[in-house]
C-alpha cells in the first residue's frame, strides 16, 4: 500500500464511531502523537496541539487513531477511565475544530465511541476535570469545564457506551488559566462522596482564587467553600483527605 493509501485507511478508522457492543480490548497506556501547528489557538502555553492518540493494549500491539486536518487534540493528555463499570478503561480526550471549537470524545480500543457538540465558535475550548461515580448506579460520569476562561459552565456527564449526556451543571468555576500548561484542580473522595476541586472564577494570573468543593446532590451540583486559596498545594491537600470544606 501506498503512503498515502496508507493515511486514508488510518483516516477511515480514526473516524468510526463504533457502537458500544463493539468488542474491546484492554487497553493499557495512552498517549498523544504527531504533534502540529495547524490549530494556533495557544491556549495550553503553545501553539502545538497533536494529530495522534496512540493506544497501547494489553497484548502488546499499539493502535493509532490519526485526525483529519480539520481537527486536533487540544490536551493536556489523555486520560484513562473505566466509565461504563465493565472493568476495561475507555479514553477521555479532547478534540478542537478549525471552524467550531472544541469537544470531549471517548474513545474505546477500536475508535470513538461518544462525543459531545463542538463549542460552536473557534478557539472555544473545554478542560476536563475527571471522572468518578457521583450517582452511585456503578458507572462513572465525567466532569468538564466548558470555555474554563470565559463563563467556566462545569458539566456533569453520563455516558452508557455509545452517548454523552448532560446530567447537571453549573457556571462560574474554572480550572486553567490562560496561558498555563496544566489542567488545575481534580477530584477527590474522602468518605464515598465524589467532590469536584475548582477555583472560583475569576482566576487570574497575578493572584489567588477561592478553591471550592462541587459535589452532586439530589441530581444538583452543590459548592462549598474550603478556607484556603486554590492552588496546586491545597488541592493536593484536600484529595489527600488534609483539608475539608467550611
């Protein structure tokens, strides 16, 4: 085959959306590749994003999910959680649009799996927080701030093996920073309650902002203040179970 009958047969796959009945393999690692600069937006520090997610599975062989042109992974990583509670890991990433901004995609070891609607705009991005069982039912949901440096909409997402569904949400809170390289804050459970650790917006670059504690209850997503500034230090405090809201 051709280089590029090659990229077209990569291409093809990259874009299968496969149903969740698809046979899965294990995977183990996962990665980005083929970094690029067709996408300038620069919100992460540069204006490389990537072209690739590599996978590596559990009986050695490494699978490659290769973007079209329009397309990038804008992200810090990708990350690995098993969300439908079968006991295999799916793949949480983010992808950005020339023309329509950015969406959270899961992947499985064969392809895409769910994705959520683009922004709309370019240059609107999202950053995932995590992803944790906040309903109890067994299956983990995943938690994003969409356009983190403008209105900071934290969503709470369900996903049953083929679709992304809204299942509560909330404004004002963000996790990065214009300019920064690191996604902030996370999740942390202390006592069999997932809690959602953002700043409170604004967050600027020349100061300190309140850190808060975003649990679900009742299907509504609740905020405490914790009595320390957000920073990487007090979040590691708060997930180590050290520091606890007011």
């Amino acid at each position: 085959m051709t280089g590029t009958g090659q990229r077209l047969a990569a291409l093809l796959l990259a874009a299968l959306i496969l149903p969740g009945s698809a046979r899965a393999e294990t995977i183990l690692e996962a990665r980005y590749a083929d970094p690029t600069t067709r996408y300038d937006h620069g919100v992460l520090g540069d204006a490389i994003e990537w072209g690739t997610l590599e996978l590596t599975l559990e009986n050695g062989t490494t699978r490659r999910f290769i973007l079209p042109d329009d397309l990038v992974f804008e992200d810090t990583a990708p990350r690995l959680a098993d969300l439908d509670g079968d006991g295999l890991a799916e793949v949480i990433v983010v992808e950005s649009s020339q023309t329509l901004g950015a969406r959270l995609v899961v992947y499985g070891s064969e392809g895409r799996l769910a994705r959520t609607d683009h922004i709309g705009h370019r240059n609107r991005w999202l950053a995932p927080v995590g992803a944790a069982d906040f309903t109890g039912d067994g299956r983990a949901e995943i938690a994003m701030v969409v356009t983190p440096h403008l209105v900071g909409r934290l969503v709470l997402l369900t996903f049953d093996g083929e679709t992304l569904t809204p299942l509560a949400e909330t404004s004002g809170v963000t996790n990065h920073r214009i300019g920064d390289r690191d996604i902030a804050g996370g999740l942390r459970n202390c006592a069999g309650d997932p809690e959602i650790l953002l700043a409170q917006m604004p967050w600027r670059q020349d100061g300190d902002a309140p850190m808060l504690g975003i649990s679900l209850k009742d299907g509504r997503l609740i905020a405490k203040s914790y009595p320390a500034p957000f920073t990487p230090a007090t979040v590691a405090k708060a997930q180590a179970c050290e520091l606890h809201p007011l």
